[in-house]
C-alpha cells in the first residue's frame, strides 16, 4: 500500500490510498491527520490491517510510526519518488550555487530542469548544454552522475544484501566528491 498526499491547499493535504501490486486507488482521506488514518484503518478491522505487507510513503514520520503501530506484519519503506526528490534538490542547490559564484557564465543559466529530467528523455539540444556545464563544472558532472548512478542501482534486481552493499558504495563514491548538498542528502539517506 501506497499513501499518496494531494495538495488542496497552502497546507491541506488528502491522503491517497493506493494499492501498488495491481495499481489501483483504494480511497481517498479528506486530510492525512494520524486520526483519521488510525480511525480509517480501525474501521478496516485487524484482519485487513494483518495482510498489510508492505507500506511505502513520503518521508513525514508520523507515517512510519502509524505503519508500526497500525500493520503489525509490515515493513515501512520510502517511496522512490520522494527519496530522489532530495537528492534531485542537491543537484539543484549545486547549480544555483555555481550560477551564484560564476554569474556571467551562460552555461550554468535555464539548466535546471536539464539536469532535473531523466537522461534517457534529453533532447540533443539538451544534451549539449549538459556537456558545456560539464566541461566548465566537473564536480557538476560527478554530481550527474551520482544520481544515474544510484537510478541504476534502484534499477536493478537485487537481493537486499547486494542492495545494500550497492548503496554504500555509493555512499563512499558520493562522500569523496566533497560536495555539501550531496553530504546533506547522506545524511538524508543514512536517517
């Protein structure tokens, strides 16, 4: 199961259960307070809540407590989606600082959604703009690449061991870089 917010307002959330095995929206919360997901899930039953194996959300603690306290056969994991969002944020933060520290360099301005998008979707034309940003940044590139790098470790089918073993090479890749924004997604990614 899948818990999904849906932003209503400057600070209204839904909640959005979602069933990810065969794809489909379970129901929706009219807010993701931990009443009315304790008092949704109660209403369920035990039995239901039994058969829960896995919980995947965004990285908000109250869901992992809730997961503990509500599934008591289930593992909670972070969806992919909001674990890369934070290290698509390092790369951001490293572009806006080189933009910063090097103003008149062309290469470095409109890049973000470039280096934000998948580089298996990168037009030719953003391709070369990558590859100019690059010769003029290569910590930019090596912080690229870190991301690709990590994709493709999530990419692959993997025992949990391997997977493991994986990740912390990563880690020790991405520590040598000696990168802020990448230490404070380790620190992310360790938490």
């Amino acid at each position: 199961m899948d818990v999904i917010f849906i932003r209503k307002g400057k600070k209204d959330y839904a909640c959005c259960l979602v069933d990810l095995e065969r794809g489909i929206i379970l129901d929706f919360l009219e807010n993701r307070q931990k009443e009315t997901i304790v008092d949704y899930f109660k209403a369920k039953g035990i039995d239901f809540c039994n058969q829960i194996e896995v919980v995947s959300s965004d990285m908000w603690d109250a869901y992992s407590i809730l997961a503990g306290d509500l599934f008591p056969n289930a593992i909670s994991v972070i969806d992919r989606y909001h674990f890369f969002i934070h290290l698509c944020k390092a790369i951001d933060s490293t572009c806006k600082s080189l933009r910063k520290d090097s103003p008149d360099e062309e290469c470095f301005k409109s890049l973000r959604w470039t280096l934000l998008k998948s580089p298996e979707n990168l037009s030719k034309d953003e391709e070369k703009t990558l590859n100019q940003a690059f010769l003029v940044s290569p910590e930019l590139q090596e912080v690229y690449q870190l991301r690709k790098d990590l994709k493709a470790i999530f990419d692959m089918d993997l025992t949990k061991d391997h997977a493991s073993l994986k990740v912390e090479e990563w880690q020790e890749k991405a520590q040598k870089i000696g990168n802020k924004f990448i230490e404070s997604f380790l620190k992310t990614l360790n938490n």
